[in-house]
C-alpha cells in the first residue's frame, strides 16, 4: 500500500470518485488533491520549502485538459532541476483519446503510464503490480 497519492484533476466529481475508489482498494493510506498543474506545483512547494511537514506523494495521477495551469504545463515545470527530488511517479489519467497525447507522455521519465478516465479498482490491482516491477 502506498502512503500518499496525490490527485490532480479540476472535475470535483472525478476527485470524489478517485478518493472513493482508492480507499476501497486499500491503494493509499492518504489523498491529497490538487484542482490544475499550478495548485499541484504549489503543494510540492511547499513541501520542498519546508513550510509544510508533509511527505511526497508516491505517485501522482493527473489529469491533463485543466483550467489555469494543464497537465502538459505541470509536466513541463515539473520536469525541471527545481524539481529533481521529487522521485514521484506519473499517472497521466485524462478522457483524451488522442493518440498523439499518449506518444508525447512518453517523453516525460516520472510519466509511467497513461491510462482512461474513471479509475477502477481493476486500473489500481494493475498499478500495484506495475509499481512492484
């Protein structure tokens, strides 16, 4: 079981159901959520900063058409020497069917699969074997 996930998605809805659906697969101890990149950015911040005594989330699962700061954006940033310490890993969890998308998330070493909206406990009971490789 992971300790920490963290959630990026501006849906509420699709926040709820991630919370829901991993507590009830036992994939994560804790959530946190993040509504865009720019709030997800934020919250490694301040961790990084120190201003907050909090753990780094394991893994991320993020969503990717989202208002203020997209997923390719927060990719974009995190993918920087700023953010070097972070070992989390990627999920890219998006609704875009865009083969394009797929191939331009391989570019990105923390993105480690990407996967279609909604998450299902058979997707976790899949990252959990994935994650033990």
């Amino acid at each position: 079981m992971l300790d920490l996930i963290l959630c990026v998605d501006d849906d509420p809805i699709t926040l709820m159901l991630c919370k829901k659906v991993i507590s009830k697969a036992s994939f994560s101890n804790n959530i946190a959520t993040a509504k865009n990149g720019e709030e997800a950015l934020q919250y490694f911040d301040s961790i990084l900063n120190k201003e907050e005594e909090e753990k780094i989330p394991e893994l991320i699962f993020l969503d990717l058409n989202m208002p203020v700061m997209d997923g390719w954006e927060f990719l974009d940033n995190f993918n920087t020497e700023k953010y070097a310490a972070v070992n989390s890993k990627i999920v890219v969890l998006s609704s875009t069917i865009d083969p394009e998308d797929h191939q331009k998330s391989k570019n990105y070493p923390m993105v480690i699969d990407f996967l279609s909206k909604p998450i299902t406990n058979e997707m976790l009971n899949y990252l959990k074997s994935k994650l033990q490789e």
